[in-house]
C-alpha cells in the first residue's frame, strides 16, 4: 500500500501533533485513503505530477 500515519486531536496533556504530514512515495503517488474516526474511509485521486495535496476534514 505504502506509507500511512495517524493523525490524532492531542497527544498528551495539553497538546497536539502536526496536522502536517510528509510522506515519502518510491512510486508515483495515484490515490490517497482517509479513515475518518466513524469508519468510513473516502479515496482522494492524485493527478500525474501532483508534489502537494492539502484534504480539509
């Protein structure tokens, strides 16, 4: 599948970690998966030479 990571409202008291993700692709990037904490899980097509994708929630 390649990379994933986890993106939670707060880590510890009185934080929160970066909404901002880096991911690393060896190959061309053609969809991204989002997992919404209700299950349901939405598919984000990425155009041919995309380098940034910004998904509002």
């Amino acid at each position: 599948m390649g990379s994933a990571r986890q993106i939670t409202g707060s880590s510890g008291y009185r934080s929160q970690g970066s909404s901002v993700q880096v991911l690393h692709a060896i190959r061309p990037v053609e969809s991204v998966w989002i997992q919404k904490p209700d299950g349901k899980i939405l598919t984000h097509e990425i155009k041919k030479g995309t380098r940034e994708v910004r998904i509002n929630y």
